[in-house]
C-alpha cells in the first residue's frame, strides 16, 4: 500500500476506535452514520470515560452521581444543536449560569461566598453525563455502534499495508485518549509526528462523594475553590441532577490528588472534615456513606489548540479528545471526535 493510500474500511476491517469516551463515540457516530464500518473498543465495563458516573442510594432513591466532568456548556453550532436535541428528549437540563466562589480553607476562615455573576449555562443530565454517551452509543432510529467492552488495547503497530490494533488489520486506528495514554499505544514515529508525549503532564484530581440523611448546607448548585491546597470544585449533586438528593461532590486540588493516588479513600477524611466547616461554619454532620474515585489524567495541562485532531496519513492513526482545541471542555472533546470522524468518512468515500 502507497503512503497516504487508504485501506478500504469493510465490516471484516473497519475503522476501530480505542475509546469510549465523548470524544471515541462522537467519531464512531459521525462514521457510522455516514456508512462506514467502526468498531469502537473500550477497557471498560460501560462506556464514559471522564463523564462517567456511580449508581448509588440515597435518601430520595437511586441517583447517580457524576464523578468526572461537572458539567457542559455549549457555545457551537454543532454542540448547541446535539444539546438541543437532548434537551428536547429530556435527557439533558440546564442546571445554573453562575457558581458560588470560595478563597482558601476553611481553617484560615473561608466560607462559602456570594453566588457570581451570570455567565453561560451549565448543563447537567437527570440520569448523568454517562446517559448522553449511551446516546450517542444507541440513538433511537439509528444504528447502535459496535462496541466491545472489557478490552485493554494493548498495541497499535503500522505496517506497509496499514493499521493494526493488537494485531488485526484496520482501515484506520483512532485513539480517543489522553496524549500520554495513545503514546503508550502509538509507534514512536506516529507519536512523534502527531506531536503526541506521554511526558505531557495532565492534572490529576480524586472525586470524594457522600450522601447524607438530609441536606445539610445553605442553597447552592456548585462552587470554585480558590487557593486552597485541598479541594478545587465543590457540587450539589441533587442540584445538578434535579432529584435533590442529599449527595455532595468534592474534587480535590492536583497536588493533593497526587499524593492520594495510591489511596484514593485516604483522601475521604480530610475532604469531609473541610466541608461543613467551609459550607456552614459547623463541623461536617456524619455521613450515610462515602467514597472517592480517582482520575490519573483528568485534565491537560497543554492544549493542541490550532487543529481539531489529529491525522497520520502515512499510518492511517488519529487521535482526539479534549486536549484538541483551545480548552479542555467537554464540548471541544465531541468536537474533535465529530470533525475526525467526518475527515476520515469523507477519506473512505473518496
């Protein structure tokens, strides 16, 4: 095969996508539904990646707490029109336009300020960020994608006649990962000429989440921690998700997540006892329950800014996330899997 010449994409070879996460899928759906085979392949036992959430009880029922991504925006064409879509069908709903603000620990006195000033609307899902990656998975009156769970791609290698993903040829081979992840996976060449590094640095943070009998704290949806060596982001769960549910969840300052990664529950203690003292000026009431969940790459520190994603010719490898465009947002990491996937569909009809 000529560099640059594309392997036609068959249901036998298609398009594979290593990936589940906002980004994987919104590639695989912009392929499928031009026609083109995709397989998308995730280590995971659900799809969701960084929006990903947890089934748990609560004094109002089951609710599922997101524990990745807080929320979206939407400032796009492309993005507004997806959200509309899934505002309409309900499975989307605008939580609040402005966040409260707190400066530094609640042990040097800070407490829970003002609400800011109105800026865009933050979205959330009644049944959480992960519901809307099951859409894009399986749209009523659409094809559902091909996914294959519970596999950890362990090799993507080039070859004269084109891609292969541990070891079984592809059309093409998209890793829809952080960078330091897909240049674990990619030939040292593809990696280097996608300008991808597993030195790049990536923020890491813990999300502790509990619930308790009732509610507890003053009216707020979320709240940015400034200066603080502990905590970052603080939400009202039951807020954000609209059942009320008595659920908090903390995200911890990188730092402080880097020393805990080992022993994500070792971060629990120490976030409980700051939040009644920050959100009341009383100690923290006991919880029903607690838990934390750890996030190694949660966001990048350096952003591929000026393209979309990007594209080997010569192997026939792409990669896309969040980490392609100017921000790290959730609606740059549906951009860049939607703009690689209609690049490669318009690739394979030529």
């Amino acid at each position: 095969m000529s560099p640059g010449a594309a392997r036609a994409a068959t249901p036998e070879v298609p398009v594979v996508v290593v990936g589940a996460g906002i980004s994987g899928l919104a590639c695989a759906r912009a392929l499928a539904d031009a026609d083109v085979p995709v397989r998308v392949l995730d280590r995971g036992r659900r799809p969701g990646g960084r929006m990903s959430g947890r089934r748990v009880e609560t004094a109002v029922g089951v609710h599922v707490a997101d524990l990745g991504a807080s929320y979206f925006t939407a400032s796009g064409d492309g993005f507004r029109a997806q959200v509309a879509d899934w505002q309409a069908r309900g499975l989307a709903r605008p939580w609040t336009d402005a966040f409260h603000s707190v400066s530094g620990r609640a042990r040097d006195g800070a407490r829970l300020g003002e609400r800011g000033r109105p800026g865009p609307v933050r979205w959330g899902a009644p049944g959480g960020l992960r519901s809307l990656l099951d859409d894009i998975l399986a749209p009523p009156g659409r094809a559902p994608l091909e996914l294959v769970s519970g596999l950890d791609v362990e090799a993507v290698d080039a070859t004269a006649d084109g891609a292969l993903v541990d070891g079984r040829p592809a059309a093409a081979a998209v890793l829809a990962m952080p960078d330091p992840q897909a240049a674990d996976l990619l030939p040292r060449m593809v990696a280097t000429r996608l300008d991808v590094s597993a030195r790049w640095n990536w923020r890491p943070c813990i999300a502790v989440y509990a619930a308790w009998p009732q509610r507890w704290w003053p009216d707020f949806d979320g709240a940015f921690v400034n200066d603080s060596d502990l905590l970052v982001f603080l939400a009202d769960d039951g807020a954000r998700r609209g059942d009320g549910a008595p659920v908090l969840v903390a995200h911890t300052a990188a730092d402080f997540s880097g020393d805990h990664l080992d022993a994500p529950a070792s971060a629990v203690a120490p976030v409980l006892e700051e939040l009644g003292p920050l959100l009341t000026g009383e100690p923290t009431p006991p919880p029903s329950w607690s838990r934390a969940h750890r996030w190694s790459l949660a966001q990048p520190l350096r952003q591929h800014a000026d393209s979309p994603f990007g594209f080997d010719e010569a192997s026939s490898m792409a990669v896309c996330g969040d980490a392609w465009g100017e921000r790290s947002r959730v609606e740059t990491a549906w951009e860049s899997g939607t703009a690689l996937g209609r690049h490669l569909a318009e690739r394979f009809a030529r």
